[in-house]
C-alpha cells in the first residue's frame, strides 16, 4: 500500500465517539483500518507516526468564494491549511460560467470586490464542463460548483428589473439544465444581489424544478437577513417545497438589532419544516461580521443596468441624494431593510492601491477624519475605486451563532472572500475556529459532533456516496490535527495569519500539507454531480 497512517484517534466523521487505529491508504483510497487486536499489522512503502493526533475526513467548505483564486494561486494555503480538502463554490448566485463574452464581462466588473478583476486569470472557459474541466488540470483542494442563478439571469435577460418573459425562462431552464448535465451540484442565488434579485418566486420556482429533477439542491443567499428575515427564510422554504427541490440556507444568520436573540425563531421555523418531510440544510461561520461589498449595500433600483449604470446614478448629485435617503433613512433592500449604520461598515479592501488608507476604518471614521458626513466618504470611495471596495459588516449577535451551530442540520461554511487588504479573518480561520474555539474552549459542540458537522453532514447534501467519512473504500481526504492546540491563526488584526496544530493534510491520499507546511501538489480536481 501506499502509506499506513499509525496510532492516530479517529473521528470518523459520523459523530460517534472517536477510537484509535492505523489506516492504510491506497490508490487515492483508504484500504484499510486496523484498531489494536484486529488482525495483522498494516505495511506500506511509507509510514507516518499520528502518535495520538486526531484523524478525521477532509473539512468541506459548504460556501466558498474560491473560483478564481483556485486557478491564479496554486498554494490556496488559505484552505489547504484549515483543512478543507473540498470547497463549493459558484456562490450566491454570481460566477463565471454559465456566460457568453458579455455576460463574463459583466460578472468580472460586477464581483470584483470578491475575486478581483481576474486580469491574471485566462478566461479560456465559457460552460459549467468547460470550467470544471480547467479545474481538472490541477488545484490544491477539491471543488463542486453551484450555478449561479444571478449570471443565468445576466446571461438570459440582462440588467433589467422587470419579469422575465417566457422565452427568457425557458432559456434559463436550459442553461441551468445544461449546468446540472455537465456536473453542477445544484443552484445558487443572492437575492440581494443584482441582477438576480429581481427574479420574483415564480421564476425561481421554475429554475428550482430543473435542479430538483437532477437531484441537486438550491442555495439561496435570501432576500433580508435583516427586516423581514423570518419571512424570507419562510419564503425559500415553501418556495422550494413547492418545486419539490432540496434547500440548503447559506451563511444562515439573524443579523442587525431587530434579530436579536431571534435564532430560536428560525430553528422552530425549520423543525416545523423538516418534521413535515422538507429536505433542509444550512451552513454558518463561526464570526459575527458579516463581508460582503460597499456596492451591495444601495438599493436595487439603484444597479438595475449593471456598473456603469450604478456609476452614473453615483456622479448624479440629485440621483445621489435618493440613494442616501434609501440608505439612511428608509432601510435599502441592498442593505436587508435595515437603515444604514456607517459604524458598522469597515472598509476591508480596495481595488485601486491609492485608497488603501481607508482600509481599516469604518465610513463614519473615514468620514470624521475629513471632517464630512459618512454618505460623502462612502459616495466618494464608490466612485474613485469603481465598486471595487470590500467590507465588514459588524451587524451580528453571538447568541444567534451559538444556537444556529447547534443545529441537527448544521453545516460550516466559510464565505471567505480571500480579496482585499483586510479580508474576514473567516476566510482563512472557520474550521479551526470551530474545533479550538468552540468545540474545546467553549463545549458548545462535542469534538465528535463539530467534525461531523464539518465532513460527512455536508457530504450528504452534496450526495456524495465515498467521502466525508473515513471508511474502507472512501476517499483518502484526511486531516490530521492535535485536538489540544488546534486555533485559528486568523485575526482581524491580521486576517491572513495561517491555523496551527493541524500538521498534515491529504487530498486523494497526497499530502498538501506536511509537517505543517504547503506541499507543491495539485491533487484537488472537481467533483462533479453523481447521475
């Protein structure tokens, strides 16, 4: 065999309690497990000492922002480090594919603030199979994809705020099923995002029916995290059993003032749901800022027509002073209903260099060093960085992230936008964050149960029969972490700051990570939906 993996305490990934073996691992695959009595001793070309370290299945990144950060930094030590050996990406209803020579334009200009412009990536794909066929060519971890219902509808109707017409449905059902054919897991949306908001439930509806038929599932970004979020929750519930697809809830939070203590809310709403036979899953990160762009945050009239339409309402001083009162005064549905508190709103990234001295600080600090009022600054770094800026949102309650976490349909997901000078430390911490901090510190979780939460819970969702448990036969994507030392290295002081104790990953049975550092291998390809 391959390699033999000795004396480590497994956690297999079930949520049943942990037991020490050796693992032999063969072909990609673990071939063996052998606890202490259970037949003859395990040899292999290679052998590595766990001397007690525990051993789990590869950590699955239920929400990741990693499209082209995948292709342009082979190291993605951002994720290699955690642990996670499978990341989905195509999130929140905004990618690179499904799209024509437009559309990719449009979608590049439009989430710059998560990806960067991608002018050092080569854009040689224009399918769903197209681009997971380049991420076959070799990445550091493994990847699913969701389609972006967002780009389907830039593709299929444009910028417009208005229903889409038979036609454009029906061409939309024919992108998402071509999607679904060459590999997709299933459809994601970011309903408070344009142009995908403006698809009303009927539309999504029948896009939800295309994913359902081929046994994926519908990730929405919802309508309100804020006013409103009970109802929006409601609404992708019923939306989805009514198109009989499954439904798993990202980054799913109760935010702003009016949330909280509001997470048991949410949870009867979904027990109710999931008693009744509704198919239902969610992921968190284990933080309470959200991050997201400055640009999302104006009202939705404000980007129908995509960027340079939002730049021009931006110049305009009348057009300009609607979208402050929007933001300030009536609650932007950008900004999930709730007015603005630019306290709130810390600049974490900037596309243009030049502006990095707002990185850092929140608008009303920004604007108090000039002397201004926080829409001036804000209005201003719009304009001069082109939407490109990032930020942190500090709107969430702890309370509401214990409870959510606890869940029995519980998942974890980073939402890391790796982008920006001063990115969410989430994007390089959540995993160990969720063993250190609350698994081991705080007990909110068993160590059992935070790593089932982690691997074989997400699985599932992603209907994949031979991974997230360390089984016979089951993919060789394995960590090997110290239960005891496992942290985040990640702060918000220095977002970029790798985890420790978590001294060797394995991706298809190769080390990625070895004695704590990056290996030059690319095991990671995609993994594609089962037929």
């Amino acid at each position: 065999m391959d390699l033999v993996i000795r004396d480590a305490r497994v956690i297999d990934g079930s949520g049943a309690p942990s037991y020490r073996a050796d693992i032999a691992l063969d072909d990609g695959r673990v071939a063996a497990i052998r606890t202490e009595g259970d037949g003859p001793r395990l040899s292999a070309r290679r052998s590595v000492e766990a001397d007690g370290l525990a051993l789990s299945p590869g950590f699955i990144d239920m929400h990741a922002h990693s499209d082209l950060a995948l292709l342009r930094d082979p190291d993605h030590s951002a994720k290699a480090a955690q642990g996670v050996t499978l990341e989905v990406l195509g999130q929140d209803g905004l990618s690179y594919a499904p799209v024509d020579d437009r559309t990719l334009a449009e979608v590049r200009r439009a989430i710059t603030g998560w990806n960067g412009d991608g002018s050092d990536v080569d854009f040689d794909w224009r399918t769903v199979g197209e681009y997971l066929d380049r991420l076959d060519r070799g990445i550091a971890v493994n990847a699913a994809y969701l389609i972006p219902q967002g780009t389907v509808r830039m593709y299929a109707v444009g910028w417009d705020d208005r229903p889409a017409t038979e036609a454009e449905v029906r061409r939309m059902r024919e992108l998402v099923a071509e999607g679904m054919e060459q590999g997709a897991v299933g459809m994601s949306s970011g309903l408070t995002y344009t142009p995908g908001m403006y698809a009303d439930d009927a539309e999504l509806t029948e896009l939800c029916r295309v994913v359902a038929r081929y046994d994926g599932y519908y990730c929405p970004h919802h309508r309100s995290y804020g006013a409103g979020a009970l109802e929006a929750y409601r609404e992708m519930v019923d939306l989805t059993r009514s198109a009989g697809c499954a439904l798993h809830l990202a980054h799913a939070t109760m935010n702003f003032g009016v949330n909280e203590g509001k997470a048991p809310d949410l949870l009867a709403l979904l027990d109710e749901a999931l008693d009744g036979g509704a198919d239902i899953s969610l992921d968190t990160y284990p933080y309470t800022p959200g991050c997201t762009t400055l640009v999302a945050m104006l009202p939705s009239w404000a980007s129908e027509g995509g960027p340079e339409a939002v730049l021009a309402r931006l110049a305009d001083d009348a057009t300009a002073e609607r979208i402050r009162h929007d933001l300030e005064e009536v609650g932007s549905d950008g900004c999930h209903g709730v007015p603005i508190e630019w306290d709130t709103i810390e600049v974490s990234g900037v596309s243009d260099p030049g502006l990095a001295s707002c990185v850092g600080k929140t608008i009303q600090e920004a604007a108090g060093m000039r002397g201004e009022a926080p829409w001036v600054t804000a209005r201003r770094l719009l304009l001069d960085d082109r939407l490109g800026s990032t930020i942190l949102q500090h709107v969430g309650h702890e309370e509401n992230v214990r409870a959510i976490m606890r869940h029995r349909v519980h998942t974890g997901g980073s939402d890391g936008i790796l982008q920006g000078f001063k990115p969410h430390p989430r994007a390089y911490g959540t995993f160990p964050h969720y063993l250190g901090h609350y698994a081991r510190e705080l007990g909110i979780l068993s160590l059992e149960e935070t790593v089932h939460h982690l691997t074989a819970r997400p699985a599932a969702r992603l209907r994949l029969p031979d991974r997230g448990l360390v089984r016979e036969g089951y993919r060789a994507d394995l960590v090997l972490f110290d239960p005891d030392t496992v942290a985040a290295g990640s702060t918000f002081e220095a977002p970029r700051t790798l985890p420790t104790g978590i001294p060797h990953v394995l991706v298809d049975g190769k080390f990625v990570i070895e004695d704590g550092r990056r290996t030059d291998v690319l095991a990671g390809r995609s993994v594609r939906r089962t037929a």
